[in-house]
C-alpha cells in the first residue's frame, strides 16, 4: 500500500496529537498551546484537524481491513 499526501498528513497529525496527549497526561503540559497560544484561532485549528485525522484513519483503517487478504500460513491459500 502506499500513502498519499493526505494519508501522510493525517498520520503526521495524528502523531502530533498523539504526542501531545502524552505531554499532557504525564507533565500536564499542552504543547500546542504553548506554541499557538491556549485555546487561540490557530491552537483550535490544530486541535480540529487531529481529530479529523483521527476520523480519516478510522475511516481508511476500516476500509483497508475489508480489503487485505491473507495468505493460509502453511498452504498460502487465499
């Protein structure tokens, strides 16, 4: 399978947002805030596009599982 620039944006987000629940649940730190400012127009636009990549990779990690056939490990038959 290969990633789309959408694909690679939503993953990118999404680690972002990952790392960032990190920081808050272990240092009670929010990094986006800190960089754009607690809940400014840019830090809410950060915030709005985690949680539609998240949606996105739902959506496409659903859609792959429909798709992807494996192979019987010891007769290789579909």
């Amino acid at each position: 399978m290969r990633f789309g620039t959408i694909d690679w944006i939503a993953y990118v987000l999404a680690i972002i947002g990952g790392l960032n629940w990190g920081l808050v649940g272990a240092f009670n730190f929010d990094l986006v805030a800190a960089i754009f400012g607690e809940m400014s127009t840019l830090s809410r636009i950060v915030y709005v596009l985690v949680g539609l990549s998240a949606i996105y990779l739902i959506y496409t990690g659903t859609k792959l599982g429909k798709t992807v056939h494996h192979d019987h490990p010891t007769t290789g038959i579909r």
